[in-house]
C-alpha cells in the first residue's frame, strides 16, 4: 500500500518508453486530424528535437493534490486497519469464551463451536479481502486523477514551449539530465495553482 507512488512512478516510464517507441518506430505519422504529413524524420532539424523533464520526487514533496491524495489514503488504511482489529479482537473474545465454556460443553455444542469459529474465520478473511481490494480500487482511482491532472496541465504548458517530449526525472532511471530542460519549478507552481483554484 505504501509503494503507490512508485508504482505510478514506473507506470508513467513505461508509458515514455512506448512512446519513445512508437515516435522512432513508426514509418507514416500521417495525421488525419490536420491532414498534413510531418517532415520525414531524416530531414528533420535536430535542433526541434527538445525533451524537458520534472522531477517526480520534488513533485511528489510538493503538489498539494499529491498530500492530500497521502492523507486520504492514511486515512482509508487506518479505518481498514482499525476494522480488521476490531474483528480479529472479537474472533479472540470468542475463542476464549469457548476455551473457558470447554469444560462444560458436550459434544454437541462442542462442534457448533467449532462451526461457529470457522464461520468467524472465513468470515474475517472474506471481509479482508473485500477491504484489501476497495482499498486498492480506491488508490489505483487517486494515482489515475493525480496523473490525470498533471498530463493536462502538461499539455497546457507545453502548448507554448514546443517540447517534443517531457518526462519524469527517477533517480537511477536517467544517468544524465541538462538542468536547463527541468521544469520542475514551472510543473509545481502551475500545478498547485490549478489544484488551489478548483479546491
């Protein structure tokens, strides 16, 4: 549960490599949108050619969206935390109560007992996983709104910088970076400034 980001971290790098991918790879990019083909990529001016990147870490530290997506995660394993106990404290009450009952019952209650406290258990499994899985549904629905919102503002701001591509800057992912291609700072700041607004 607590290697969401992470996981959204590897998502969006295997979404670049398959666009990386399908930019090199591709023959035609006619569009038929604008119904005009591209320049062939072996006229093509290198100098068009720009990637800037964000710093996911820094944005992670710093998009308000992202905290609050935090806490309302915290929040939601806390509730499924604190459910589960409250069943495992009742399965152990139950237990014990039978274990003190032992001496007195027959064979008969003896096996509904037994019944009883395998009911119980299935029981706690089935609403364990039934909570693991809206727990997952519930994250896996903040990390695509969180991905969401930064696409579109991407999109936004890249329709006045003419970057070819912008991506996510992992430490170990990337063995260099021109610092004067990170947009960290301008990502944040437009960000959190839409967040603000529409909160």
């Amino acid at each position: 549960m607590k290697n969401g980001m992470l996981v959204l971290n590897i998502f969006l790098l295997v979404a670049v490599g398959i666009l990386f991918y399908l930019h090199f790879s591709s023959k035609d990019n006619y569009s038929p949108k604008s119904g005009v083909a591209p320049k062939s990529n072996t006229s093509s001016d290198p100098a068009d050619f720009k990637i800037a990147y964000f710093e996911m870490d820094s944005l992670e530290a710093s998009f308000a969206m992202v905290k609050d997506v935090k806490s309302e995660l915290g929040k939601r394993e806390e509730a499924v935390n604190g459910e589960l106990s409250g069943l495992e404290k009742k399965y152990q009450n139950k237990i014990a109560q039978y274990q003190q009952q032992g001496a007195t019952m027959n064979q008969v209650q003896s096996e509904a007992a037994q019944k009883d406290v395998m009911q119980m258990e299935q029981s706690i499994r089935n609403r364990k996983q039934a909570l693991d899985q809206e727990y997952q549904d519930f994250y896996m629905r903040k990390m695509k709104d969180v991905k969401s919102k930064i696409e579109a503002f991407l999109q936004e701001y890249n329709s006045t910088k003419g970057y070819t591509y912008i991506v996510a800057y992992e430490p170990g992912l990337f063995y260099y970076r021109d610092t004067a291609y990170n947009i960290t700072r301008d990502v944040i700041q437009g960000l959190n400034s839409t967040y603000t607004k529409k909160k």
